[in-house]
C-alpha cells in the first residue's frame, strides 16, 4: 500500500511539474513572430476578448487566457482600441498592452488652404473615424494641422478640436498683432489671413504680400487679389478648373475685390498658422503691387509703374 501511495505522489508531482511547466511556457514564451494589430470592440467582454486572442493565435486556448486575465486581474481593466503588439510579446505581455489605453493613434491632415467644403471631405471620407460631420461649420473656422486619434473617433470631434484650435490661435495672433492694424476683429484678420494664404506658399514673403493689403486697406484702395475672384465664382465647393477670365473680374459679388473696396465678407479658406500671424504682424513695407516672379515667389513694387514692369518680366517667363 505505501508503494502504491508513493507512486501516486511520484505521478501527481510529475503532473504538477508538467502543468507548471505549461503554464509558465504558454504565459511568458514569446507568441508574436511580426507585429500585429488586435482591437478590443467597445462594449467587448473579457470571455468575448479571450476567444479573439486564440482565433489569432496570441493565445493557447480560450479558457486559458480567461483564466489569465482573471488570474492577474486584467479581466476587468480591459480597454477598448486598436494595440500594435510587437515582435516577441508574450500572452503576458499582451494582456498588460490591452489594459495600457495605449492604442494606435492615427493621423489626418487638413492642408493650409483649403476651404471648409474640402476639409470636411478629408474628415468624412478617413476610414478610421465614425459618425457624421456637424453641419453649418463656417468658412475659415478650421485649424489647417496634423490631428491625432484612435480608431472610432467621432468625426465631429475632430472638427471641434480643428474650430477649437483656430480660435485658440485667432485669439494669440490678434492679442499681439501690431498697432494700428485697419482691422476691427479676430474675424477680419482671419478674413485677411485666408486671402495671404491663396497669394502665396512661401512662408518667408507672408509677411510681405500682408503689408501689401494693410497698405491698400490704409488707403482705402481696392485690394484687387484673384483668389476672391475666384471664391466669388465658386463659393469654395469646388475646384474654378480653369484660369480667370477678364470678365470674371465683372461678376457682382461681395467677394469681387476688384469692385468692392475693402475685405470680402467672410474668410475664402482656412488660413495657416504662418499666414495668421503675417496679417497679424505684417512687415513694415511701402509696397502696394506684387506679381508672380516665375519661380514660386513674388516681385514687389510700390508704385504702378515698376509693377507693370515686373508683370513684363513675369510674361518673359
């Protein structure tokens, strides 16, 4: 009988070695060969997150990795997203990524200039946001910029974060724009900044082509700039697809600078960061022409005279 008792714990202990052995193996043995993605869906149960684990072979077993998460506490600190796992994790490892909150943040860039019509696009067309846009979101009102979220954001909070970040930028540029600026608000320099964005892509002459119109508006002299022209004819939902024409600079608009003296009612795009802090602090220049120069930039001129040569020179090219 005592043999018999001692083969039993012999075959118990050998059992017991083998199980912890197993567990240890399936618990801490690296499982990932190349990074991966895995998503908890909002509303997952833990028992729901374990069954995915073993569908993609991050885990021996359902059961296993229910027991796991409960073992270890995570069962209940789960979060939902999107996690990279990375090469080499182990079951351990992942569980403790998918109770960080550390998920994949992905990006959307809205360009400087575009209008809202066509950053609105971007947003509503991005496969890893959801919902609807917000409607009646105003020309000039977004933040051209780089934005971060997680997959399932809400697309309207992206547009509030984009307005939110306008106004937070508005509200620095006019707090310290330059003095005696022929501008009542923040929405008139966000008006003047959308026109310096369609004049020119060169951040060093921002400053340049602003003090243009300040001069102009100082003395009360039609600001004369096509892309109003052309925001005239289009209204910002859609490309012109074509250069101007003479008789567009006829079409009666308020945005038609070449009839109406002064800034165009509204903003014509979202303006930069760059073309936002030249309306607000323009350079201190006689200047009241520029032109094309054939090479990205523009040629200044402050009398009428060396404008329409510089526009000879312009035409050479």
């Amino acid at each position: 009988m005592k043999k018999l008792f001692a083969l039993v714990f012999v075959v118990l202990l050998v059992c017991s070695f083998g199980a912890f052995k197993y567990i240890k193996t399936a618990l801490f043995s690296p499982l990932i060969q190349t990074p991966t993605t895995f998503e908890i869906e909002k509303g997952s149960s833990a028992q729901k997150t374990a069954q995915m684990l073993a569908r993609q072979n991050l885990a021996p077993h359902p059961l296993f990795a229910r027991l796991a998460m409960r073992f270890y506490g995570f069962d209940k600190r789960l979060k939902a997203g999107e996690y990279l796992l990375e090469q080499n994790m182990s079951l351990k490892d992942i569980l403790e990524k998918l109770t960080s909150g550390k998920v994949i943040m992905h990006q959307l860039t809205i360009p400087e200039g575009l209008t809202t019509s066509k950053a609105l696009e971007i947003i509503d067309q991005n496969e890893f946001l959801t919902g609807s846009l917000p409607q009646n979101i105003s020309e000039g009102a977004l933040l051209p910029e780089t934005y971060s979220f997680a997959k399932g954001e809400l697309k309207e909070n992206i547009v509030k974060k984009a307005q939110n970040d306008m106004q937070k930028t508005l509200d620095n540029a006019w707090e310290n724009r330059a003095e005696n600026l022929p501008l009542k608000n923040k929405n008139e320099l966000l008006i003047l900044a959308s026109i310096i964005e369609k004049e020119t892509g060169v951040n060093a002459e921002r400053a340049k082509v602003a003090s243009v119109f300040i001069n102009r508006l100082n003395i009360d002299m039609p600001l004369q700039t096509d892309p109003t022209v052309i925001y005239a004819l289009t209204l910002g939902k859609s490309e012109l697809g074509r250069s101007l024409k003479h008789k567009d600079l006829d079409i009666n608009s308020p945005y038609n600078t070449y009839l109406y003296k002064g800034l165009p009612p509204t903003p014509i795009c979202n303006p930069g960061l760059k073309a936002i802090e030249a309306a607000a602090k323009p350079e201190n220049t006689p200047y009241l022409y520029f032109v094309a120069d054939g090479l990205g930039g523009h040629r200044f001129a402050q009398t009428l005279s060396e404008h329409n040569n510089n526009i000879r020179l312009w035409l050479k090219k």
